[in-house]
C-alpha cells in the first residue's frame, strides 16, 4: 500500500466515522510530511557545500538525505 493509498483511505474513514481519530491521523501525517519536505529541501545541499565538508560529514549528510527522502516517497 503506498502513502497515497494510506492517506485516501484515511480520508474516507473520516467522512463515515464520528471518530476524530482518522482525521487527527490524516493531518499527523499531513504535518509531517510538509516538515520532511523542508528537511529535505535543506538536505539537497550544492555540491560546492559538499565538497567542502569531510568525506565522514558528506557520508552522513548523504545517509540522512536518503532516510529523509525514503520517508517521503
């Protein structure tokens, strides 16, 4: 199941339900995503950056990017 899927079917359980907890649920994820997408933005860093950092802080820099962007997509 994609996060699409996951999101869509939150949606509608918060259109049948009188729970809260499914809309809560949907805008979690909706407020989490949006600050990834800031991380990631900042994580996308120019290589002259790049170049300029050690070879252990670019390998972390590039390990945290692709946990960022793994969480997203």
């Amino acid at each position: 199941m994609t996060n699409e899927q996951i999101k869509e079917n939150l949606a509608d359980m918060a259109a049948l339900l009188r729970s809260p907890t499914p809309r809560a649920a949907l805008n979690r994820i909706e407020e989490l995503e949006n600050v990834l997408h800031r991380v990631a933005y900042w994580f996308d860093t120019d290589q002259e950056i790049l170049d300029n950092m050690t070879a252990a802080e670019r390998d972390d820099h590039i390990r945290q990017h692709k946990i960022i962007l793994r969480a997203l997509f």
